[in-house]
C-alpha cells in the first residue's frame, strides 16, 4: 500500500510557452511581412524615384531650412502644450467617475475621427477673427489667432493630443494602483503621488504617446492648411511645403519628404533608444 | 485570353450551360454598349462643366460622360502617370505643357475660355475694398494662392506689374481655400477668379480691377494620347469650343475666346 | 472600555454586499498581533481599514489615544508593509526609503541620511542604489521594512510580510522580522494565514473567520485550544464540541447520536475537546483496558506526514491519526478498512466553549 498525496504535483513553471508545437508561425509571419512591405515599399518609391543629382542644392534651398525648422518647433511645442493638457485629461478619464465620463471619453477621439481639413474649419469657428471666442478676443485685444505660427500650433495639439491622452489613458489604466496607495501609506499627497508614483510608472506609456503626438503633429496638414494658412516661414510647414512643391515640381516634393522622413525617423531611433536603454 | 483559374471555370460552365438550357432572350448588353468618356477637368470648370456633359449625354445616346475634378497640377500628374483619361483640359497653359511635354497630348491643346482675376471680399467688406491698391494698405488681411498654382502665380504677375507690395496673411494651396478665408471672415480679401466668385455668389463679392488684364488665365483643353475613347475626346473638345459651350462657360464667369 | 495604555484601539465595521467585517482590534505598546484566518475572511480589510485606504461603515481607529478615524492615509502615523512590498519600481532602494519621510516634509539630504542609516540596520547597505527588480525576496521585505518604518510610525501594519518568499529563505527572514519587530514599540499588527509566522513572530493572536473575531490569545494558548475547525486545522488538532457531564464530553457524532470522549478532569457545560493526532492509536480488534477512548472508525486515506504517517479517518468521529509507517506496515491498512481508534483520556484537552 502506497502513501498518497492529495496534493497534486508540482508543476513545470519555468517551462517556456512553445506555440504551435514549435512549427514556423506561417500564420503570423506571412501577414506581418505582407503589412511591413506594405507600409515601407511606398518610401522605397520615394527613394527610387529622389532626384539625386539635385538633392544637395534643394537641400540648402532656405525655404526648405525655414519650413524644416518650423516643423520641428511647431511640433515639438505642440507635443509640449498636449502633455500639459493631454497628461491630466487622461488622468481624468482613466482615475475618476463623474456624469458624462463616456461621452467624454468619446469626445476626446473626434479629432481621429472627423477629416482634420474639417477639424480647420472648425477651429476658424471658434478661434478666428469672427469665431465664437476668437470675436471677443480681436475686439479685445486686437489680436487674431489665424495665420500665425502659434496657429499651427493649435492646429497640431487638435489633431495630436487625442493620441497621447488614449496612450496615457491605457497606461494609467494598466497601473497597479496599490504602488499608489504604498505611496499615500507614507505620506504622499495626491499631488506628489501622481508626479512621483502614477506618472513616472506610467512613463513608456506617456513617452510612447508624446512619440505618436510629435509624428502626427509633424505631418500634420489639412487643420494647419485651414487654420493657420499657408506663409513661408511663418506657417509653412514641411508638409504644406511637399503639398505645394507637388504642385509645381514632384522633384522637390519628393525631396521635401525624404527630409521629412529622414529627420523623424532620426528624432524617432533616438527617442526610442534613450527611452529603451534608461532602466 | 488567359483561362480562367480551375477554381471559376466549373460555375462559370455550369452558368454557360444554364442560359442555354433557358433559351431566354438576352436583351442587348447595356454594359458592354454603354461608352464613357472620361474628361479631367480643373476645378474652377465643375459647374460649366457639369451641364455641358448633360448636354453631350443627351446628344449621344448611351454614352456617359464621367468627371474628375482637380487641381490642374494633380490632375497633369495623374494623366503623367497614367491615369485612364480621354480628355484634359488645364487652367493654365503651363499646367498642360506638363502633359504635352511628357507626349500625353493627342494633339495640339485648343484654348476654349479665359479667366481674369477679381478681388473677393465678404458681402459686408469690412475694409472698404475698392481696388488693387487697397489691399496694400495698413491692417488689411489678404488671402492669395500659393504661386505653385495657377490662381497665385496670376496674382503674383499681377502683382507685380502693377507695382503693388504687401505680405499676405497666407498663400493658400487653391481658390476654394482662399474663398473659404474670405466667407468666415478670417481675411479682408482675396485675389481669385471671376468664376471663382460667380460660383460663391451671395457669399463673397467680386470687385473687378483694371490691372487684372495684366494676367488673363487660358483654359486649354485637349485630347489625350492615350485616350480610350478619342472619337467621344473630339467631340467634347467641339462642344466647349462650339458656340453653344461658350454661352454655359460665359454663364459661369469665363471669358471666351 | 479600552484600555488606556493601549497603542491602537480600534473598532472596525465595513460593509460591504454579501459581507460585513466587524471587529475590534487592541495592540499594546510594543506588542505583536497576528491576524489569523481563512482566505477572504476579512484580515486584508483590516488592515486597509487601519492604514486608511478603506473608509470605515462605523466604528473608529485610535492610534496613541489619537482619534484617525476621519484621517486619510497620508496623514496616520502608521508604517505599512504590503503584500508583494510594492517598491517603486522606479526608484533605488535608498529613495524607496527616503520617500516617506520627504513626502511628510524632511529635507532631502537629512531624509537620504534616515534612510541610510535604516539600510544599514537591515543589513543593506550595500543595497542603497539598487532597483528593486534586483533585490532577492528577503532583501526586499527588509527594504520595504525600512521603509515603513522611515516614517516613525506609531502603527506598523504588515500584510502577509513572508508569503512571497520561498520555503528556504523564509525561515532565517522570519526569525529576523521577529527581532526587528521586538525593537519596534508601537503597535505591530500582522496578517497571516501561516500559523508558523503567527507562533514565532507574534504576542497575540487575533483569529478572524467571516468578517469576525473568533478566537484571541497567546500563540501557544490558541495553539493548544482552538475554538473552529478551521484553527484546529491549523495547528493539527482533532476538535470536537459537545456537552460535559463530568469527566465524560458528549460530542456529536455523524449519525447524530451523542459520542462520549473521555476527558481529565471533572467539566460541566458546553466544552472543546481536542486532542492531537500523534495521541492516537490504531487497532485492528478492538483494545482491552478501560483508560482509553475507543471508537470504531473506518480508513479514509493516508499521507506523508514529515517521518510520520497520517491517517484520515471517518466513522462517529472524523478524526486524524499519525502513526509510524512500521505501525501501517504492521497493521496492513488500506482505505476502506475497519479499524478501532483510541487515545488516552489524559492526551485530551478540555476547556469550556
């Protein structure tokens, strides 16, 4: 007669997951090609078709330089103003409950929805010389808001911010909320729990929302087209700049957008090998 | 023919069988009768257009003319690259040597309207616009097209012939954008088309100036080289250049020639 | 009511749909109490009401006579030491100390100093500038002892402090939170459903089922008399309830009939009887000889039991017996089996219910 344990037996927990029986994943892998193929053979036909041989001389071109750097301020600033505003919405929508909270949640996503040429008009509306708001203020003060850089600005945090505050939103809601309330245990206000605790454990997902906010800031065109114009240097962006160069030489164009291209993914490897190397 | 693949060719023999079994009568094929012409048009031509190709449907029977209006530099880029077109008319010369050049034209591009620039302003005119001068002076918010397109680089000619300097507030990428900025009232005026504004009547105003001579805009039109449907192609190309087009292109604020 | 030298007197009432805690909860200065019981019993929610991250349906929390009751969490002097640790990730060991008492207003040197000095009592000094991902489990309960206790708490709560270690590092953390709670002289509250943790590091145990208080005492006290099935289970005691009429205890068996459990000592009223499964013995016919109580019982199963042999045993009374694998080789046992169970009048415990 044997002893028995009623236990059960240990089980294997260091034992890898193994999918599929260790066959190759065919089923995955050849749609993921397919969509990566997808994705980098448009800028494959860019690189194909880029005037080379004038590439250096557009390049130097100061239209280029003023509507580069204006792009990247712009967008840097516009991802700056959503992290501010963007940062603390989502923190609403993710940590409390008030009346209309859905409605919110799902106002917060009409800039991906409507045509961002709308999301233009829209903000003549309100902002513009004879908006809604913006009337008070050009009686007011005499100033307008349309056709001015800080325009494109507001144009880009429209359009941007709702995909930092649906990044921040999932992270915080991703949260163990009982490292925030180790934190109250030991003293900590709200206040210093969210800057000490909520935020800097919800980092990857505020950074890796400021990443989506600074491309689609940087690529931004139809809202900034609408809202704040079109003028060298002041509101020329990258973006308007290729949509008119297209207009008169696809050459320029396509070197405009390699530039583009090239700069954000610059800015993009770095940020992200920075964000992946700090612990 | 390539043989359809094996997976389609059992219904397809099973459908063949079928009808014949019916014996029903097959009413003519509308589908495969039915010609379209396919006319690339600038922009600034939609309404003109538009009853034009009522016309032209009504004077040929079972032929169905399909639009695709455009920017004239999209559109030159589109029929560069392809684009199953059979007709192109540009609102600028230039535009069309684009085409010409790269040898999509059929043949030469026949001139068929004309379009001056007018000063557009809000029905109100909160600046007091009364000529070009005006639009130079101090705290007036002027809206011009970008000179990539036609409706800015006619403003910059003549601009500059007739000496007027000011900074606009924005280049704006096409005349409808431009307009726009004067409907809600974000700038005093606009240098567009005297079509432009006979199509936003009511909602800007047109304010003709003399030194818009300085920059007559020509509408060329032509067929295209590769047109599918060259025969319909030279029959629109009559049509707009026919007395009877004249009067719908004058209706719409075109001059012609 | 409480007394007055208490350094936590409190009464806790939560409720909740489907389950209501209430019980009171009173700690001397420098005194341990564990908190003993089943898995959704309510030890958790004691802990969170005390430390102030659960409001209270009624009842209220003194700590040092002070009245917390409408306090929140950030302003009771209490020091908690989670489940898990829960150290910031993101911070060094030193900074996960320091945080405390920067958050209630010390500098930032004199706060990296305290914290210092704590590492180094728990042995970590070494440790100040490590991230909490790459401590071992006993190293990060003593980080995050230090920092509940960086803060001066006059109550330190301690949720579960060993269950996330295992089996061979427990012992040695275990014996070194005992003496590092000894030095501590507020109040320690400690939940904890090993009864070994309860034994070593506690005063008082505190045994709490369904939301109540069902047993209190010292380690040893509740170890020998358990009150419910379940602190029997527990300590390893077999423990019936019935009526005493004199030295004889009439427990209810399973058909319902009234068992009789020989007891020492004359008793009177409803009693526990509980005796310990090493104080059984097994028999094939049964005993001769009177000083024993003997029932018939049938084999239910067998297990291991350190160099032991346990034997479930149902019948009457369900009883435990652990006798040596030589004994069950001698008897041949196997489930099923009828045998006869005795132990000795003097191996069982009585007290009053």
């Amino acid at each position: 007669m044997t002893p028995f344990r009623p236990g059960g037996r240990a089980r294997p927990a260091d034992a890898p997951v193994r999918i599929g029986g260790g066959r190759f994943p065919w089923l995955l892998v050849v749609p993921a090609l397919l969509g990566l193929g997808f994705l980098v053979l448009p800028f494959a036909g860019l690189l194909a078709r880029a005037p080379w041989s004038t590439l250096g001389t557009r390049l130097l071109m100061p239209e280029v330089r003023d509507a580069l750097l204006l792009s990247l301020t712009t967008a840097t600033a516009a991802t700056a103003v959503s992290l501010l505003l963007g940062v603390p919405l989502a923190w609403l929508l993710a940590r409390t409950r008030f009346p209309g909270l859905r409605v919110a949640r799902a106002l917060v996503t009409v800039p991906l929805v409507i045509p961002p040429v709308v999301g233009g008009v829209a903000l003549l509306l309100v902002l513009g010389r004879n908006g809604v708001v913006g009337q008070y203020v050009h009686a007011w003060t005499g100033y307008s808001l349309p056709f001015t850089t800080p325009a494109v600005v507001v144009a880009q945090v429209f359009v941007a911010m709702p995909f930092l505050v649906i990044s921040v939103e999932g992270a915080l809601r991703a949260a163990d909320r009982r490292y925030e309330e180790a934190a109250a245990t030991l003293g900590a206000t709200r206040a210093v729990v969210f800057r000490r605790v909520t935020l800097p454990m919800a980092a990857p997902g505020v950074l890796a929302g400021a990443v989506l906010c600074w491309s689609r800031a940087l690529g931004e065109f139809g809202a900034t087209i609408m809202f704040a114009g079109n003028f060298p240097g002041r509101t020329q962006t990258m973006p308007l700049a290729v949509y008119l160069a297209m207009q008169q030489s696809p050459d320029a164009a396509i070197v405009l957008s390699l530039v583009l291209l090239l700069v954000s993914l610059a800015v993009l490897v770095c940020l992200r090998d920075r964000w992946v190397s700090a612990p | 023919m390539r043989r359809p693949p094996a997976l389609l060719r059992a219904p397809l023999a099973a459908s063949v069988i079928l009808s014949a079994a019916a014996c029903a009568p097959v009413p003519d094929g509308s589908a495969e009768d039915a010609r379209t012409l396919t006319v690339f048009a600038a922009a600034s031509l939609t309404g003109a257009f538009e009853e034009l190709g009522g016309v032209f449907e009504e004077r040929n029977p079972g032929t169905a003319v399909e639009f695709s209006f455009a920017g004239s530099s999209d559109l030159a880029a589109q029929v560069n690259a392809g684009a199953p077109a059979d007709v192109f008319a540009s609102a600028s010369t230039a535009t069309m040597d684009l085409v010409v050049d790269a040898g999509g034209a059929g043949g030469e591009p026949v001139v068929f309207a004309r379009n001056v620039l007018e000063i557009a302003v809000p029905p109100d005119d909160p600046a007091g616009i009364g000529s070009l001068d005006d639009l130079a002076e101090d705290g007036v918010s002027v809206a011009l097209c970008a000179e990539e397109v036609p409706c800015g680089a006619a403003a910059r000619a003549v601009l500059d012939a007739s000496g007027v300097e000011f900074e606009p507030a924005t280049l704006e990428r096409d005349v409808k954008a431009a307009l726009t900025k004067v409907e809600l009232g974000e700038v005093d005026a606009a240098l567009v088309y005297t079509t432009d504004v006979a199509a936003a009547s009511g909602r800007v105003r047109g304010v003709p100036f003399p030194e818009a001579e300085e920059a007559v805009n020509d509408y060329p039109v032509a067929v295209l080289a590769d047109a599918p449907e060259a025969g319909l192609a030279a029959s629109w190309v009559e049509l707009v250049t026919s007395p009877e087009g004249a009067e719908v292109l004058s209706g719409a604020g075109f001059r012609t020639p | 009511m409480s007394p007055p030298d208490a350094a936590l007197s409190a009464r806790l009432v939560v409720r909740r749909p489907a389950f209501t805690l209430d019980v009171r909860v009173e700690v001397a200065p420098g005194e341990v109490l564990a908190l003993l019981g089943p898995n959704g019993a309510g030890k958790s929610t004691v802990l969170r009401a005390l430390a102030g991250l659960l409001p209270l349906s009624g009842g209220r929390v003194l700590v040092d006579g002070r009245d917390l009751t409408g306090e929140p969490a950030e302003r009771r002097p209490v020091g908690v030491v989670f489940q898990d640790y829960l150290l910031f990730p993101h911070m060094s060991a030193l900074e996960n100390v320091a945080f405390g008492p920067r958050c209630r207003g010390v500098r930032k040197a004199e706060a990296r100093r305290i914290a210092a000095g704590l590492l180094e009592g728990m042995g970590l000094a070494g440790y100040a500038a490590a991230r909490p991902r790459s401590l071992s489990g006993g190293q990060a309960q003593r980080v995050a002892l230090a920092r509940a206790l960086a803060v001066e708490p006059r109550l330190l709560l301690l949720d579960e402090p060993l269950a996330a270690l295992d089996a061979h590092t427990r012992a040695s953390v275990r014996s070194g939170l005992r003496r590092r709670l000894a030095a501590f002289d507020g109040a320690t509250v400690l939940v904890t459903h090993d009864p070994l943790d309860a034994m070593v590091l506690a005063d008082r145990v505190l045994v709490v089922e369904d939301g109540a208080a069902v047993q209190e005492g010292a380690p040893a006290d509740v170890a020998r008399r358990p009150r419910t099935e379940y602190v029997a289970r527990l300590v390893g005691l077999n423990l019936y309830r019935g009526r005493a009429e004199g030295t004889r205890v009439l427990a209810a068996g399973a058909s319902g009939a009234a068992v009789p459990i020989t007891v020492p000592g004359v008793h009177s009223g409803e009693v526990f009887a509980a005796f310990p499964p090493r104080a059984v013995a097994l028999y094939r016919e049964r005993p001769a000889g009177t000083p024993r109580n003997t029932w018939p019982a049938a084999i239910d199963g067998v297990e291991r039991f350190g160099d032991q042999v346990r034997v479930h045993l149902t019948g009457e009374l369900a009883l435990s017996a652990d006798i040596t694998p030589a004994g069950l080789a001698d008897l041949a046992l196997s489930p099923g089996d009828e045998v006869w169970a005795s132990v000795k009048a003097t191996e069982v415990e009585c007290y009053p219910a």
